[in-house]
C-alpha cells in the first residue's frame, strides 16, 4: 500500500514539474516572438542592428551600409541582391527580419 501511494505521489510530482518547465518554455519562445516582430528599418539601420540579424554578419552588414550610401535606400528583396555578397538564397532568410520602408 505504501508503495502504491509513494508511486502515486511521484507521479504526480514529476506531471507537476513537466507543466512548469513547459510553461517556462513557452514563455521563452513568446518572448522570442516578439523579438522577431520589431523588424529592422534596412535604409535606417546601424551596423550594429544589422549585424544582429542571423545569417548576415559584420561584413555583409557594412556591404549593406555601403551599398546604400552609393546607390541609395534598398526598396525591396530584389534590391537586397545588388548587395556585394548577398544572393537570392540570403536576400530570402534576412527579408522576414526586414522592413524596407
């Protein structure tokens, strides 16, 4: 009987513990989330902020920076590729993180 109560009890601990870590993840991707619906203002943008968007880079951001001081503001994705180092497959995974107003 003792073992049957200290199964159960275990039990419930462990169900316990399960919906408070998912709880806690859930939180964290929320979070995430939102994070990726600020998107970045490319033709305002600093170095700094562009950078930080994954797949892009130091490099790549400066080429960006560059690019719009020559030619001007980047209007869409298809401008992202007249970028020196930026094709088609990056211009793609960066655009969600921008905003090319």
């Amino acid at each position: 009987m003792k073992q049957i109560i200290f199964a159960l009890v275990m039990t419930a601990l462990a169900v316990s513990a399960n919906l408070v870590f998912a709880e806690a993840k859930t939180a964290s991707q929320i979070a995430k989330a939102e994070a990726v619906v600020q998107k970045v203002q490319l033709n305002k943008a600093s170095l700094e902020q562009l950078d930080a968007i994954p797949g892009l880079g130091k490099k790549k951001a400066q080429a960006v920076l560059d690019h719009i001081a020559q030619h001007g503001p980047i209007q869409d994705q298809a401008g992202l590729t007249k970028v020196k180092g930026i094709g088609d497959k990056l211009a793609a995974k960066i655009s969600p993180y921008l905003s090319f107003n």
